[in-house]
C-alpha cells in the first residue's frame, strides 16, 4: 500500500483552530459506583482492575481526561498483585482507601490514606494488597499524550529490581568524550556529533513518596492564606529530578491546596490543563464563566488549556489535589499564562521571566 502526503496550501486552507476541551465534572458518587463496579469480578490478564475516565472529546484512540493527561481509578482486594511491568509513562498516584504496597524499580512503599507516590519512565512496577480492606488510589499518567503521537512502549521487562538509568562504569570514557562539540558562531549554534545524541546525560528519576503524615505538617504556612493574596494557597509536591521544570514528574505537577477559610483565587489562564480532586471542603469553580459546585470526593477537569477559571473556596477550606501538564509545557516551551485575565501579559512561562505574587505586602499570614 502507498501512502500519500496532503498537501495544504495555506492560501486555500482555513487557519488552524485549536478545539477547546470541555470543563467535566466527575461526582463522588460516580466514581465510588466505578470502584464498586470494578471490585465485582476478577482482575485483567495483568491482575488490576482500573478503570480510565476518558473525555469525550479525547481523540479517537486517545484515554486522556485531559489532552495529556490519562486518569484511572484502580483498585485491589486483599491478597491480590499485579503483573510486574514497565513502560515509557510517567506517573502519579493517590491512595483513597486502605493501604498498598508499592515496588518500583528498587524501591518498595508501603503506602496509606491520601499518600501520593511517583513512578518513573521504564521502571518494573508491582502494585499489592497485603492488607485486610481494599486497596484504591487514583492514578495519573502521560499515556494520553503517549498515545496521541503513538509513542507508548510497555514490556514485561526481566526481574523487578532493575534500574531504569545506566551509567558508565567508573573511569570508562563515553565515546561521547572523544567527539566534542564544534561552536559555529557567536550565537551559541553548534554541532553535535552522533555519540551525543545516543548517550545524553541520564537524570535518575528515583519513585518518591509524599506521605500524607509528613505533607500535612507541613501546611500551616498555606493554611492561614486569605483572599487578598493573589497567590494560590498551595505547596508543589516536588521531584528535584525535574529542576527548573518543578514537577512532581517529568509532565506533572502534582499540588496539595490547602486553605482553613474562605479563599477566593483571581480569574486566569493557562495552556497547561489541570485536573482538581477535592479530597476535603467545598467550594465552586467559574470555568469559562459556567459555575461547578463541588465538594469532597469530587474530581474535575477544572482548567481545560486556556480556558479562563477561577476557584472559590468556601466554609471551613478544602484540600485539593491538582495534576497539571505545567512541565510538559515548560519543556517545550509553550506554557503560554496569562494571571490578569482582564488586561495582563500573555508570558511564555519557563521561557519568559513570570509573575509574582503580592506575597511581600500580604500582612494577614497567621
Ligand atoms: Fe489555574
């Protein structure tokens, strides 16, 4: 068979229109139906049982909640492990119920109630139940963006415990070291030779853990935020192995908002989708002007990319999960931002200097 190019002639095509995705709310009650639907019956061919929460306007053989981003519920009974696997996403999870044991590469986590893990790309991971009630946790991956430019590997890989990042033995030149880069011109262009481009420096991206024991100790420098700041009341659960990207993995960032009263947050936007759990409080969200009320249990694409959004936090505060593709952006250099919805700069962030926040003037931080 002959595959044939389209050719598109800009003077005869209409210009490109990116869709904007839908805000969609995903209630309590629904997805406690979809954790009882998948306790009845028997896992998979690779023990789990989950279950991927798809927007309906993901592209044909794309499961992405968001365009990046896939979401699952995943569960196991006690007693029960999954078939050791790897593959090229990275990830995030939230335990929501009873406790997990987590091996990843060569790293095993005994996680519980509201604690939240990473995983490396390429890493063998075995999720268990060893414990006397079920096991749930919400998971996110990159594998929507993954399959939408039909990049996603996975295999069986030989033995858990194998670690994903390779290094030279000690005092063993890289054949790299013997083909240095050639400068071209004042500008900093260069060449590279091949040895580069097949040995980069590997950043070892180790499973982290962020215990909700430890995290919530930690909150009371966010808790005591009030509307007024223009900041978010918030901390970054951070993977130093992401740098200047400050993401909990190399397509994420995952936030813990955390805030004891009303907080109202300014009307903005970004091209970085984020996705709320709301895992204690109430409150609402304004997405491209139509309101969501939510509350505990709620999980919403709340900030579809570049649209316009704000969140109002009401009563005695909530505690919300946020998942966003930020470094994905960042790297790429597209996370386009706008923080002043009325008349602020559109900033490439990551690229251009950013914004601040009102922080130094902000005199109400208990
Ligand atoms: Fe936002």
């Amino acid at each position: 068979m002959t595959t044939t190019a389209h050719l598109l002639d800009s003077r005869h095509e209409p210009r490109y229109q990116r869709e904007a995705w839908a805000p969609l709310m995903i209630s309590a009650a629904e997805i406690e139906a979809a954790f009882r639907a998948l306790e009845a019956g028997d896992p998979d061919d690779r023990g789990r049982r989950e279950m991927l929460i798809v927007h309906p306007q993901a592209p044909r053989g794309v499961r992405g909640l968001a365009p990046a981003t896939q979401v699952s519920l995943g569960v196991l009974l006690p007693g029960e492990s999954t078939v050791p696997i790897r593959a090229n996403t990275t990830g995030l999870s939230m335990c929501l119920n009873g406790n997990g044991t987590i091996e990843i590469g060569t790293r095993t986590m005994t996680v519980g109630f509201q604690d939240v893990w990473t995983k490396p790309s390429m890493s063998m991971e075995v999720l268990s139940n060893n414990g006397t009630t079920a096991f749930r946790y919400l998971r996110y991956t990159n594998a929507a963006l993954l399959e939408a430019i039909s990049s996603y590997y996975e295999d069986f890989g030989s033995t858990v415990g194998s670690e994903p990042a390779r290094s030279a033995p000690d005092g063993k030149r890289r054949a790299k070291d013997l083909a240095p880069a050639v400068e071209l011109s004042d500008d900093g262009s260069q060449l590279l030779p091949y040895e580069h481009i097949i040995d980069p420096d590997p950043v070892t991206d180790r499973p982290l853990l962020f215990a909700w024991d430890d995290v919530s100790q930690h909150l009371s420098g966010v808790l005591g935020l009030r509307t007024g700041y223009t900041g978010r009341p918030l901390y970054c659960l951070y993977n130093p192995s992401t740098g200047r990207l400050n993401g909990t993995t190399p397509s994420f960032f995952a936030t813990i908002t955390a805030i004891g009263g009303d907080f109202a947050g300014g009307t903005h936007r970004h091209m970085s989708s984020a996705i709320n759990y709301h895992f204690a409080g109430n409150g609402y969200s304004v997405v491209e002007g139509q309101r969501f009320d939510w509350s505990a249990g709620d999980l919403m694409l709340s900030a579809p990319g570049w649209a316009a959004h704000a969140h109002t936090i009401t009563g005695a505060g909530a505690r919300i999960l946020t998942v966003q593709d930020h470094p994905l952006h960042t790297s790429t250099g597209s996370l386009v931002w706008q923080e002043d919805i009325d008349n602020g700069e559109v900033l490439a962030l990551g690229t251009q200097s950013g914004f601040e926040t009102n922080l130094a003037e902000y005199a109400d931080r208990s």
